[in-house]
C-alpha cells in the first residue's frame, strides 16, 4: 500500500499518545531479599493495609503532607514531565500524579475529606486506586523537573517514592527494581557480577588498555600470587574506586578512561567487589534498601581503611551516596568525592594532561537528573569536555543544567516493558540533541547511557552515545609508558617530593602532611601535590 504521510518515518513529527506500558509485577521470592518490611497479604485486604503503610509514612515524612496541603492548580508544572509532553495523558501532568496519592490522602487523612467526600476531590483508598498508583507511579521518573517550575517547590518525586514503598510494604512492586536490589544484597551488585568476573573484567580492561595504547596499568587489587584467580581489594589504598557495575561489563570505555586518570596521576586506589556497585535502587523506592546498599560501601572503605571515597558515573549513585551516607550510615573516617571533582582538579594541578585534537567529533553533554537536581553536579564535567574535546557544545539552556530533561529511562524504570512509555519520555532529551546536531552525546551515568543509546536509534539520531569519561581516557596524555608511575608500590611510596618547594621525602603520607601544613593547602591539594620520585 502507498504511503502517503510525509511524518511517518519522522519519529520526531508522530503525536504524543497514551501509553499503555506497565511494569511487570515482582514474583513473591524478590520481596525476601528486600531489607523492607513487607506483608505478602491477600488482594482484599491490599487497600487497608495500604492505608496503614500510608499513615506511617505521613507520620514520618512531613513534607509529604505539605505538598498534599499546598496544591493551587495554577499548572506551572504541567508541561515539565517529559512523560506528560510523549503521551498527553493528563495523569502524567505532575499535579494530576499527586493528586492520584491527594485524593486518599484527603479521604483517610483530612477532616474536609472526610467531611465533603468527592465534593473536595476526596475518594477511598481501593484496589482501583492501587492499580491507578501501580501505572502512574511506574511512570514518573522521580527526575524533579516538575519541581523547579512550582512556586512551591512540590517534589513529585518524593510522592512518587512514598506510593511506591506504600505499594511495596503491601506485596506490589516491579520485577525489575526488586531483582536487582535481590542482586545487590545477595551478589554485591546489579548486574550479579560475581567475585571472579568482577577482577576478570578488570583484567580484561588492562588488556585493553595494554593493546591499544601499549600502557600497563596496575590492578586496582592485590595477589597473593601471581597465579590466583581472584585479586583483593588493596587495605591501606588512598582511595577506592566504585563506579556502577555496568561500567565492567557494557561501559567498558568508562571504566578505562577512570584507570587511566587513575594511572596518569599516579594515584593509590583500589576496587573492591564488596563495593563493586555505586548505584542505589533503594533511592528509587524505599528507605530501608537505600540505606543498606549504601551502608555496603561504607563500611568497605571503613574496613580497607581508604582515605577517601571516590564514585564513576551515575546520577542517582552519586546523589544517594553525597546526599545521605553521613546522614544515615554514622560518623565517616573517610571523603566523599565524585570524580569528576577529582579529575577536574588533576588538570587544574597539571597532573594530569590531555590531548584535545584526539576528539574532534561535535560533543554534548547530557546532565542527568540526579546530578543537576539532586546534588548540585554541574560544572566539573563541563570544564572536563572542555579540556577534552576540540568542539564542545551546549545544548538549548531551558534542557540543561537545572532544567535538564531525564532521558526517559530513570528512577528504576529502565525495562524493556517499558519501552514504549520510555521512548516517548525520551523525546525531548532527542530534539535537544538533534537541535545541535551532535555526534557524541556525553551521557554519566549508566542508566542515561543504556537509555540514550536507544533514544538515537528510536529518533533516528547518527549520536554514539557514552561517558566523559570514555573521552578522557582517549585524550590522555600518558607520559610513563609502565605502572611505575603508580604510587601504590611501595618502592615509589618511599621517595616522594612536594611539586610546590621540591622539598624531599621518604614517604607518601610524610610529604601530604608537608604540603597541608607548610604551604596551606586543602587536604584534597596536598594528595596531589605530593610526587612520586
Ligand atoms: S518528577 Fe519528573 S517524571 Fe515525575 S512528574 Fe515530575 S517531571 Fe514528571
Ligand atoms: S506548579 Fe505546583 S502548585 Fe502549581 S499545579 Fe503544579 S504542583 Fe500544583
């Protein structure tokens, strides 16, 4: 038959439409490893005891009542969701999604409700409203936009975690998100990379870095002998190392480009399969989980006795661990850094150096949610491209930094059920790349990275999508061609000089007191003022 609609290959010009995607539902045995408490109670008696789990969280959350208080209507937010401007569907409107939670809220929880039923927008909590919750709470992103439109700061996204942990505490959940939080606490991390792979990966990325640069790096473990399979993390490092577990097995580029910062600056760091996952599901849906996922890594670094904490790239990993591990897990003996601010500052210092003319494709930056609106993550990246790539271009304003728009994939709701929702959401993140006509599309986080990819073959972009840090490791400029550079080894440890006054030392720690103390510095400046000799 002939086709006669001009849009019809242009994804681009095909109207928003509902989207009928939902989440699978999680089977019985994903609740077990959950460190929520959970009651597997039958359908009928879901909505009561929603209601309890509901009760106990307004109790507990006090900003959940004042965005159910402070609504206007006046529709401010209404053209913030991504998910909103793919679909049309009124209850993607971010003031529509709160009021689906509002209206029980109102019913059970207020005396007008209470009072006046319908006549104020109240309805009782039922299992229509559960599968109302289940659809629209699937399809939010917990990615904030909306909240930096409203006048009154409602966060749609802290609503959207209540609903869901109130599903959750009642035996309703997604197979996706509770399988890998199964696999967090059970393997150590989301993809279920074991103990062996896990150094495997690592060693495979030498490899590679071996064969296409002819540099050798260390691994970021020990051996007891040289012959074992499975490496340990090193006790004593500086540093350790946890980016996302996708970065040792999809974004393998990532992970090269974070040994070879490491490497370039000489730095003392080590990887640990105990904390072999930076990011965090339980941010996506309950309290409980997110402070357990993080307190793993917490207390890695406290046993490997680190002196500071550094995260790879992943938005939401970042903005769990900076925003609540002080808070949540105890006093820390160690840093916190992301890094990005680490790599940042290694250039500023001249530690290490980068060759721009490697990159010459047109390079963008996508802000990820968590970083722009979550933990304030902004500019580092940006003076890193900057330094990176001969042509580094922002995309339209209103879609970056704190306007950011989400890729479409984000908040525990990157499954391929999903897929349709997800594309649609995707649009505006693909109109803002199209717009600039990008042909790398820097994306830090792997949740961003797996959905873009996608996002350019669905719009039909020409964009290779991946990290910051991915360019970093081709750009590098690697000076000594061996590990010796790393000072790890006990042989550079032991002779080490101040790069500000060339004053002499017999160890690493010996000169960053030096350089702290004599010439005023950060304890973060000292670390990198301290050359191995
Ligand atoms: S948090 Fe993001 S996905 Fe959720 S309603 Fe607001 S804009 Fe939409
Ligand atoms: S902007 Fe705020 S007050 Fe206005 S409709 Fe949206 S949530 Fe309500």
């Amino acid at each position: 038959m002939k086709n006669d609609d001009p849009n019809e290959n242009n994804p681009f010009k095909i109207s928003p439409s509902p989207s009928t995607s939902t989440p699978f539902p999680s089977p019985p045995e994903f609740f077990k490893e959950l460190k929520l408490k959970t009651e597997m109670v039958s359908d009928a008696e879901k909505p009561n005891k929603a209601l309890e789990a509901m009760e106990e969280i307004l109790n507990e959350r006090q900003s959940i009542r004042v965005y159910m208080d402070t609504c206007t209507k006046c529709g401010a937010c209404a053209e913030s969701c991504h998910y909103y401007l793919g679909t049309n569907d009124p209850n993607n409107m971010p003031a529509h999604r709160v009021d689906l939670f509002r209206k029980v809220y109102k019913k059970h929880f207020s005396i007008e409700g209470k009072l006046l039923g319908p006549l104020v927008g109240a309805e009782k909590m039922d299992s229509s409203v559960l599968e109302e919750w289940y659809k629209y709470f699937y399809s939010c992103s917990e990615c904030r936009r909306c909240s930096i439109f409203c006048p009154f700061g409602i966060d749609t996204a802290e609503v959207t975690m209540a609903a869901r942990e109130i599903m959750l505490r009642v035996g309703i959940g997604t197979k996706y998100a509770n399988e890998i939080i199964s696999k967090v606490h059970k393997i150590g991390n989301n993809l279920g990379i074991p103990e062996l792979a896990f150094w495997s990966n690592l060693e495979f990325c030498i490899e590679e870095i071996r064969d296409t640069m002819g540099v050798s790096v260390n691994l970021p473990g020990t051996k007891k002998n040289p012959t074992d399979e499975i490496a340990q993390a090193k006790i004593g490092a500086e540093i350790l190392y946890v980016p996302p577990s996708a970065d040792l097995f999809v974004n393998i580029d990532t992970q090269i480009g974070a040994m070879l910062i490491f490497h370039a600056a000489g730095a003392d760091y080590t990887m640990s399969h105990s904390a072999s996952e930076a990011a965090n599901f339980g941010l996506f849906q309950d309290y409980a989980d997110l402070k357990a996922i993080n307190k793993r890594i917490v207390d890695e670094a406290h046993r490997l006795g680190v002196k500071k904490v550094i995260f790879g790239e992943c938005g939401h990993a970042w903005r769990a661990f900076k925003n609540i591990t002080e808070k949540w897990n105890g006093q820390l003996n160690f840093e916190i850094e992301h890094i990005f601010q680490y790599t940042e500052r290694l250039i500023q210092l001249g530690k290490i150096s980068l060759d721009k003319t490697q990159i010459t494709q047109l390079v963008t930056l996508h802000d990820p949610c968590n970083y722009a609106r979550g933990s304030g993550l902004l500019d580092p990246q940006r003076y890193i491209l900057n330094q990176t790539a001969t042509n580094f271009i922002e995309m339209d304003p209103k879609k970056t930094r704190e306007n950011t728009f989400c890729c479409g994939g984000g908040g525990g709701m990157l499954m391929d059920e999903l897929m349709d929702l997800r594309m649609k959401g995707a649009k505006p993140r693909a109109e803002a790349v199209r717009d600039v006509n990008a042909e790398y599309l820097a994306a830090p986080c792997a949740i961003c990275k797996a959905q873009l990819r996608l996002a350019m073959d669905h719009y039909k972009l020409n964009t290779e999508v991946g990290g910051v840090l991915d360019l970093v490791g081709k750009a590098i400029k690697i000076t000594k061609m061996d590990a010796s550079n790393d000072i790890s080894s006990k042989e550079s440890k032991k002779k080490t000089k101040c790069s500000l006054c060339e004053k002499e030392f017999q160890s690493y720690d010996e000169c960053a007191n030096h350089t702290e103390k004599s010439h005023e510095i950060s304890k973060n400046q000292a670390d990198m003022c301290c050359e191995p000799q």
